[in-house]
C-alpha cells in the first residue's frame, strides 16, 4: 500500500533517473499533469509512482522490457524516449539494438526497422549528432556452424530436451513445420537467439515481452518455460505481464498472466509425476 504523496514522489524520483539531467523532474511531471489532466496524473502517479517502483524488476529490466513493448506496437515519440531512459538505466547501446534484432523475428521486419530508425534518432539526440557511424554486418555463418549453434541454442531452451544431432534436430522442427521449421532453426535459433550481445536470460525476456503484447498464448506456453530455464525467475515473468498492464493494457496482460500460471503448473504437474 501507498498514499498519494509517495506515489508522486516516486515518480519524480523515477523521472529523475529516466531524464538523467536532461530536465527537472518534478517540473516535469507538473507538465505532464498540466497538459494531459487525470492521464498525466495517472502516468506521474500510477505508471512511474507505483508500477514503475516495484520491486519485483529492477530499472534495467523494466527498460529492457518496455523498449521491447513499445518496438513492438511502433509508438514512435514513446521509444525515443524510453532508449535515452534505458541508456540511463544501464542498458548498453547493443543491447538495446539487440532488442530490436529480436522484434524482427518474433513481431516483423517492418517493425524492427522502424524501431532501428527511432532508436538511432534517440541515440544521435543523446550524442547531438545527426547520424550515427556506420554499422559493420552481422558475423557470417555456414549452415554447420548455424546448426551447431541452433543445438545449442535448443538444448539450454528446452533444458535438454531437444536432440543434440544437428540434422535429426533440425528434422523434427521441418517435419513439424516445414519451411517455417528451416527458418526457426536456421535462422531463429542458427543465428538470432545465438548472438552474444544479449543474454540468453534478457533475450528470454524480450520474447515473452513480445508474445505477451501480441497476446500468443500459444507461444508463451513454450517460452515462458524457456525464460525459467534460462535464469528468468516465476516473479520477473508476472512482473513482465504487469507491466504490461500500462503498455498493452489490461485484457492482454490477463491473457498473459494466465498463460504464464498455465505454464507453471504444467512444469510443476511434470516434477511430481
């Protein structure tokens, strides 16, 4: 429980550490009040003051997760600022770009590269440049090599459940999901899921991030047990749908929830039998 005061000042306190210096944290949330009525005050109060200040994700996290959310749905002034917060946060720069390799996968090209741009424009606000360097291209790999690293990607995924042959792996993905199953294991597992730049914990958690805003109940009940086994806790996986109460709304974060638990009690039904 908390009162109305320390709601308020938990969010100049979070919009102090958003900012990072670049403006007056309560003169902003006065702002925000001034110009949006009871929705800035909801957003001070409730999303930054109460939501934003639990405990259950650390800072880093939350930004983690709604730089993914708003990549995701394509709110645009939303994710400039949330990367600069990241940045704050202590997020690094590849781990925020990783992000959005991750976004194309799970939610599309079109939206990746439109979070790639807003993501560039944030980061040349915060150097006050107009464009970033150059970027090198991603590492080049031969099918051994991807499928290799497809293997490995499956067997701390699925906790060893997955088989360890790289052809009789990648057979049993195309016989179940022909074309679709080359590219899962070619490309999802061969090479995005594989990339160093981002943990396998933190890449767990932007694809639940993902599904759950996309409301894939489906695909939750395969990578919800997937974060667990890559160190995301029960805890930081609710909290995921909680804050997705804000960013995606209640419907979608009740669906997510749901199948979050679904998937808990099966995992838990499994260890007694």
């Amino acid at each position: 429980m908390s009162t109305q005061k320390e709601r308020r000042t938990n969010g100049i306190d979070l919009l102090r550490s958003l900012g990072g210096g670049r403006y007056d944290p309560a003169k902003a949330a006065d702002t925000m009040v001034r110009q949006h009525g009871a929705l800035g005050s909801f957003a001070v109060d409730h999303v930054l003051g109460n939501l934003w200040s639990r405990p259950q994700l650390s800072r880093r996290d939350r930004s983690l997760i709604v730089i993914t959310f708003l990549s995701t749905i394509g709110a645009s002034e939303e994710l400039k600022s949330h990367v600069r917060g990241g940045l704050n946060h202590g997020l690094k720069r590849e781990e925020i770009e990783e992000i959005v390799l991750q976004v194309a996968g799970y939610a599309g090209f079109p939206m990746a590269m439109q979070a790639s741009r807003l993501v560039a424009e944030a980061f040349n606000a915060e150097d006050r440049i107009n464009r970033q360097p150059d970027r090198g291209e991603a590492r080049q790999k031969g099918d051994p090599q991807r499928h290799a690293d497809a293997v490995n990607v499956m067997s701390t995924l699925f906790a060893g459940r997955a088989a360890t042959d790289p052809a009789a792996a990648r057979a049993g993905i195309v016989a179940s999901l022909g074309g679709v199953g080359e590219l899962v294991f070619d490309w999802a597992f061969g090479e995005l899921w594989s990339r160093t730049q981002l943990s396998r914990r933190d890449r767990s958690m932007v694809v639940v991030a993902i599904l759950a805003i996309l409301a894939r109940p489906e695909e939750l009940a395969v990578h919800v047990p997937g974060a667990l086994n890559h160190g995301v806790t029960r805890e930081e996986v609710e909290e995921i749908m909680t804050q997705l109460t804000v960013y995606g709304g209640f419907p979608r974060a009740v669906e997510g929830i749901r199948a979050a638990r679904a998937a808990f009690a099966k995992i838990d039904a499994r260890s007694k039998s």
